[in-house]
C-alpha cells in the first residue's frame, strides 16, 4: 500500500490534486478543529476532550471534568466557531470582489465596510456602549460606508467605467471614515478608552462568547448561501459588462446583490472580530493557484481554507506567547510576505 502511495505521489501534479479533493479539505477542517480545541494556556489533551464528550452525550456527572467543560465550551469553541465563521466570510467576500472588479489587489474593504466598521466600534467604545451595542454600532457604520460609496459610484459613473468609479470613490470613502477613527482616538481617554479602541481595531476574539456567535451566525449565512448559489455567474462578469451582457446577464442588479450580500457578511464578521486583514486577498490568491479561476469550486474552497487559515492564526495568537496576540499583527506578518511572494512568482512567470 505503502509503494502504490509513494508511485502515486510521484506523478505529476499529485499534490495539487489531493489539495483539490473535498475530503482532504474537510479532513484538514476536522484536524484543525480539534487542534484549537486542545491547543491554549490551560492544556487539554486529546483524551480528555473525548472522555468530556462521551460524559456530556450519555448525561453523566461531570464530576473532575468540570474545568476542562468550562475551559472548551464556554471559551474555545465560541471562539473556534467565530474564527471559522470570520474567516469564511472575509475570504468568501474577497474572492467575490476580486471577480467582480476584476482585480487581484482588491480585498472585501475596499468599497468602505472596513474604516467605517472600525468608526462605528470605535463610537461605541468611546460612548461606553456595552459589547453587543459596540458590534451594532460596528455593523451600521460598516454598511453605511459602503451604502455611500454605492450611491456616489451611480451618482459619477456617467460615461465612466463603474467598476473603476466604485473603487475611486471607495477609496475616498474609507479615507475619510479612517479620518473619523483618528478623530475618535484623538479626543478618547488616553487610560481607558484609547487603549480599548486600538486593541479592537487590531482585531481579535477573546471576549467573544456564544451570544455574539448566533448574533452574525444569521446575517453570514443570509449573505453567504445567495454568493454561493450565483457562483457560477462571476466566472461571467470576471469577462466585463459588455460580454456579460451579451451572454443575457443583468450585469446592474447582479452586482448590487453581490455588494450587499458581501457587506453583509463582512460588516458581521468585522463586528465581533474587529479589522482583520490580509486574509480577504492572500487566501482566495492561494485557492486560485491550487483549484484554477472557475468560481464554482473557487467560492467554497476559498469559504473552507479562509476559516482553516484563521483558526489556526486564532491558536497562534491565544497559545504563542503569555500575552494574547492580536489577529491583525499575525495576519499582516504572514500575508505581506506571502504576497510579496506571489508577486515575485509572477514577475518570473512573465519574463
């Protein structure tokens, strides 16, 4: 059995092709899922966490397992499933952006939902909201900067490009809300607030319970399960308007519904993670080079490797050190490199 996987793996393009199986995929999900329930300050090995399982299915008395209950399902799978949810829906926003628009360096802020998401929480951090109104004021801030850049976009675009136009004008618009968030930081609490509004803004979930997960659980999926049914859709609009609508596509309302269904997810995720970046644009990059351009596998593969990937970054920022890492430095350390790589990659594919 040994020689038959070994001659396998010694074909061509063997690698990528596991990388392309759904049940490679799904397995390393399992893997990583119990990895990040064992993995953190208070150790918890594998044993236990089967032995606590197997306590809760047959109802029997906790008993010295009571801690490491507290320990997995009041705090690392709240987080677990918010790393898994955060993660999908960047990613997932990412990829659809990258179509639609037609360009590699977008990723899912780029039309405002990010800046204005991180004044919103920034406002109500500085009003002294409780978390739940801090991630309200989060998600409107989010889906009214991006409601802005939409309105200006058909306001300008005239005879101009509109894909072009809504870029331009959300640049401008995430300009100015990261305006207000300097503001906000300006005039906060330099002991209390400030710091508040900074450690939110670099993202991270460890004050995530499960009441904030069922909170975005609807809206992600009310905005994922559309994105993945019109999938097959972007592998046309990626062409451009005019061929899109020769091939009897409304290009129009089809991109509305793809921008509000991505702010959706975004505004959701962004509101109990704050500002994560990089994995909108590195992770639909990486799932482009293994399964190809044709969005019909490149939608769910990006939504499983983008929770996969912030899992893992969750562990490392929760277990690496005695002090909790941000998710935000993690992610820009590991993504900036990666895509100076890719970038060099295809410096040396085009010569």
């Amino acid at each position: 059995m040994s020689t038959q996987f070994l001659n396998a793996a010694s074909q061509p393009g063997f690698f990528r092709r596991l990388a392309k199986s759904s049940a490679f995929y799904f397995a390393l999900l399992l893997i990583t899922v119990l990895v990040s329930f064992t993995t953190g300050r208070y150790g918890v090995s594998v044993e236990q966490l089967f032995t606590l399982l197997w306590l809760k299915v047959a109802r029997l008395p906790l008993n010295d397992f009571a801690t490491v209950n507290t320990v997995i399902f009041n705090v690392r799978l709240p987080r677990i499933l918010a790393a898994a949810m955060t993660g999908s829906a960047l990613s997932l926003s990412g990829a659809i952006y990258q179509s639609i628009f037609r360009n590699p360096m977008v990723s899912p802020g780029i039309l405002g939902v990010s800046s204005g998401a991180g004044f919103g929480a920034a406002l109500g951090i500085l009003l002294s909201m409780n978390l739940a109104g801090v991630q309200l004021m989060a998600f409107g801030f989010g889906s009214v900067a991006v409601s802005i850049t939409c309105l200006f976009g058909r306001a300008l675009k005239r005879d101009s490009d509109s894909v072009i136009m809504l870029i331009l004008v959300g640049m401008v618009v995430s300009t100015v809300f990261a305006s207000f968030i300097s503001l906000t930081k300006y005039v906060a609490d330099p002991t209390d607030k400030l710091p508040a509004i900074t450690f939110w803004l670099m993202g991270s979930l460890a004050s995530v319970n499960m009441d904030d997960v069922r909170s975005v659980a609807l809206p992600i999926a009310l905005g994922s399960v559309p994105l993945f049914l019109v999938r097959w859709k972007l592998n046309i609009l990626s062409f451009g308007d005019d061929e899109a609508r020769s091939l009897g596509v409304n290009t129009g309302p089809l991109r509305l519904m793809i921008i509000v269904c991505s702010t959706v997810i975004t505004a959701a995720a962004i509101s109990i993670s704050g500002i994560i970046g990089w994995v909108g644009l590195i992770i639909p990059h990486i799932c482009r080079m293994i399964t190809g351009p044709d969005h019909k596998t490149l939608v769910p593969f990006s939504m499983l490797t983008g929770a996969i990937y912030l899992m893992i970054v969750d562990d490392i920022a929760r277990s690496s050190v005695s002090v909790e890492i941000p998710l935000g430095i993690i992610t820009a350390l590991i993504g900036a490199p990666f895509f100076l790589y890719l970038i060099f990659c295809k410096q040396r594919s085009c010569r």
